[in-house]
C-alpha cells in the first residue's frame, strides 16, 4: 500500500484463518488511512485438491457358468472400500457390470475417482468353473454273435450315445475299448462323458453275446456186426467214430 499521510492499515475479506473448500474465492484487500481514506484490489485464491484417494478392493471372487456356459459379471463395486480427503468419490468396474464371461480368471479392475479427477485403483480375480455334469443316455442292450473262432470284437458303440454338455469340448469313451475281444455271455459296456472342466457322467448298456453257429458232424462208413448165440445183436457206442466240430468249445 501506499498514501501521502503515514498509518496505512490493509484488512483483507475472507479474514485470515477462514476455512475454503475446492474452488476459487476472491480475496479483497483494502488499504485504510488514518482519515478513514480507502482503497481496495482483488484476487483470486484458486484451490484444488491434489491428494488421490486410496481404495481397497476384495479379495478373488468365484462365479459358475450357466446352462450356456457364461458368466455374467456382476457389480463388484460396493464391495471396494474407497476413501478420500474430500467427499464425492466414485468408484468404477473395468470389465463392467454385465460383461459376459467364459470359464477361466477375468481381472477386475476397480477405480476409485474423486471430484477433482485423481484416481487410485486396485485390482482382483473373477475365477469362473464349470460345476455342471454332462448327460448321456445308453443305447438299449446290444445282441451280436461270436465268429468262426467263437469271439466277438466289440465295436465302438460310442456312435450309439447321446450326451451333452453347458461348454464345448465334452469327450466320450468307451470300457471295455472297442476292440477288445469277448466271448459268449454278457459284457457290461459302460459310456464316460468327460467335459473339459473333468466333469463326468456315466450310463451302461449289455452287449449279450450268442453262438447261432451249428456244429458239424462227421459220421464214420457202415459198420457190420454179428448176432450171438441167441440171434441177438448189441448196438455198441459208435459216438467216438463220429467227427463233430464247432466254432465254440463243448459239443457233446
């Protein structure tokens, strides 16, 4: 300040020590003589916040896919727990809420931004399974018929299943493996349906195993034979003359 008599006295509004937020308030100071002359000037006091605020995210979350094998993501924010210096922090989710996800780990990223635009964040795991089993549904028992060596070759039935699953990738396998070999009698086929997530189901069918083939007999020449002293004749076993044969074990 300056003045042609000495005793200048400057007074400023808002008075030192007045508490101001975020913004801009003008200051006005006003020079004051010793005759009660005055002269005043401005300015403005340009306040702004630049502390970021902090934010603490949750630990890793878990999801399962639905009968589509999605997953979708839900708002993960009121789970964050953000502060800051000043009020009117918001907090957003990157992938957003209703994002559809696979099965695998998605990483959240949660930001935290105050009314001046500094940000902080922080960061977790969305670890999406698969927990729904697959069907399957058998084919009726299967009737087949041993060959000339009195053995079958089961097939690969696995043509013969139905199964399904929420996610791609389901495999099916076979026990016994197609290409084992059986005899007559009944084997218990059973079908596993694996997913890629090693979820499994089952189902079983018999493949009941028959001999339709005839045997073959070989009879020997004409026999001859005497009557006794009675003029009788007794028919011997000729059954060890005759030559059967069979594809299978065990003809009488």
């Amino acid at each position: 300040p300056a003045d042609n008599c000495p005793g200048v006295v400057v007074t400023q509004v808002p008075a030192a020590g007045t508490i101001v937020g975020v913004g801009t308030t003008n200051i006005v100071l006003t020079a004051t003589d010793a005759s009660s002359n005055t002269a005043n000037c401005n300015f403005d006091v340009v306040v702004s916040d630049a502390i970021n605020p902090t934010i603490t995210c949750p630990g890793n979350q878990v999801g399962s896919v639905d009968a589509s094998c999605n997953f979708t993501l839900p708002d993960y924010t009121g789970l964050a727990t953000p502060a800051d210096n000043c009020p009117g922090v918001v907090v957003t989710q990157v992938p957003a809420a209703g994002t559809i996800v696979g099965v695998g780990t998605t990483n959240i990223v949660l930001t935290a931004t105050d009314a001046s635009s500094n940000t902080a964040n922080c960061n977790f795991d969305v670890v999406v399974t698969d927990n729904t089993n697959p069907t399957v549904t058998c084919p009726g028992n299967q009737n087949e018929n041993v060959g000339a060596a009195c053995t079958f070759v089961l097939p690969d039935y696995t043509g013969l299943a139905t199964f399904a699953d929420n996610c791609p990738g389901a495999t099916i396998a076979q026990v016994p493996a197609a290409g084992t070999i059986v005899g007559t009698g009944t084997t218990n086929v059973v079908f596993t349906v694996t997913d890629a997530s090693s979820n499994t189901a089952n189902c079983n069918f018999d493949v009941i195993v028959t001999d339709n083939t005839n045997p073959t007999i070989t009879c020997p020449g004409n026999q001859v034979g005497n009557v006794d002293a009675s003029c009788n004749f007794t028919i011997p076993d000729y059954t060890g003359l005759a030559t059967p044969a069979d594809n299978c074990p065990g003809v009488v």
